[in-house]
C-alpha cells in the first residue's frame, strides 16, 4: 500500500533558499516513518508575493484607464472630424516620433499604410511626415485595433469619414451599429469599465487571502 504524506508548512516569502531547507528537512523526518509520497502545498518554495500581485493590478488598471481615456479622445476626434474641425495645435512628424508620440511601434505604422488604411506624404527630401490629420486618423487606428476590430474594417470605417458627401447623421447611426467608430468606441469603453471593475475586486480579494492568511 502507498503512504502518501501531506505537509502544510508556514512558507517565508521570497526566502527560496531557506524554504527548500525545510523542506528538505520535513523530508529527510517523515522518510524514516515508511513515506513513499510527501505532497507539498503549492508555492512552498517561493511563498505567494501578494504586494507583487498588487502592483500587478495596479499597472493593469493604469494600462485600461489609459485606453478608456483613448478612447473618449478618438469620440472627440470623430466628431471634429464630421463637422469639419480643424486643429490649431500643427504637428509633422516623422515615423519614429510619430510612433513614439502614438505609443506604438514603426512596423505598425508600417502595417496599417501597406494595407491602405493610412496614404503619408513625403517633403521634399523624400521623407514621411505625419501631419495633424495623420496622427487624428492613427489614433482612431489604434483605438479600434485595440477593440480587435480587423484592417479591413477599420478601412471600411474610415472610409465612410472620408466621403465628402456622407451623410453625417448616417455615419453617427448607421444601418449596421459594427460600422460605426463611435459604437465601437462606446463598446470598447463599457468592457473596459466591466474590466476595471473585476481587476478592483481581484485586488480586494488579494488583500483578504494576505490578511486571512499572513
């Protein structure tokens, strides 16, 4: 018949060196009373790390407040678009600051040009820049890229923008409601909140494991 032993020891966390001694200990004991097995909790070596877990969080929940706040810009962004707005603020950038101004990478800006989403002009010396109405168009880019909305139609959405004869009131409510950024943008922003929401109550019951238990 197997002997099976099951251990609960106190783990010291972040002291792997000195919880693999105790293990070995309890090991080196029960193994003269006949044990074939000795199970141990799970994370005995390195303890679990709940200010880790925290600050986890915490990042996680700085990162959805950054694309909420994105994606209330590219609303606004949309609307001045439609009624023809036009920026005060003049930028021509290059790709590399154009990426790191939008906080993403060149091979994306790349990507979303090759596959017609975006038409750059070049200056005299042959070079890309990115005008104001470039970055507006790539912001909305990046915010339904972050919806997981498709190239093809993010195409098909901005295209609707660019027709000069579009009916405004039609783009704002169309037809088909996936069609529409703003929706898009709404929806990003309903499970973004539903995300910030379930990452709070996962800090709360974190706290509550370190409180319970250390």
């Amino acid at each position: 018949m197997l002997k099976i032993g099951l251990i609960q020891l106190a783990v010291m966390e972040g002291r792997c060196q000195e919880n693999m001694l105790h293990i070995k200990e309890l090991a080196k004991k029960y193994a003269k009373d006949d044990v074939d097995l000795l199970c141990f909790p799970e994370l005995c070596v390195s303890g679990y790390d709940f200010e880790k877990a925290q600050s986890l969080l915490e990042d996680y929940l700085a990162s959805v407040d950054q694309e909420i706040t994105r994606a209330n810009e590219v609303i606004v962004v949309v609307e001045e678009l439609l009624v023809g707005k036009t920026e005060e603020l003049v930028l021509f950038l290059t790709r590399s600051e154009a990426a790191e101004y939008l906080e993403v990478t060149s091979e994306s800006l790349r990507n979303w040009e090759r596959n017609g989403l975006l038409a750059i002009k070049r200056r005299k010396n042959n070079y890309r820049t990115y005008d104001t109405e470039d970055i507006k168009r790539l912001k909305i880019i990046r915010t339904l890229r972050s919806a997981k909305y498709s190239l093809a139609a993010i195409l098909r959405m901005l295209n609707a923008i660019d027709q000069e004869k579009q009916d405004i009131k039609s783009l704002l409510n169309p037809v088909d409601p996936d069609e529409s950024i703003l929706t898009a943008c709404d929806n990003l922003i309903d499970s973004l909140e539903k995300a910030k929401s379930n990452a709070y109550e996962l800090k709360e019951l974190v706290k509550k494991l370190q409180q319970r238990f250390f």
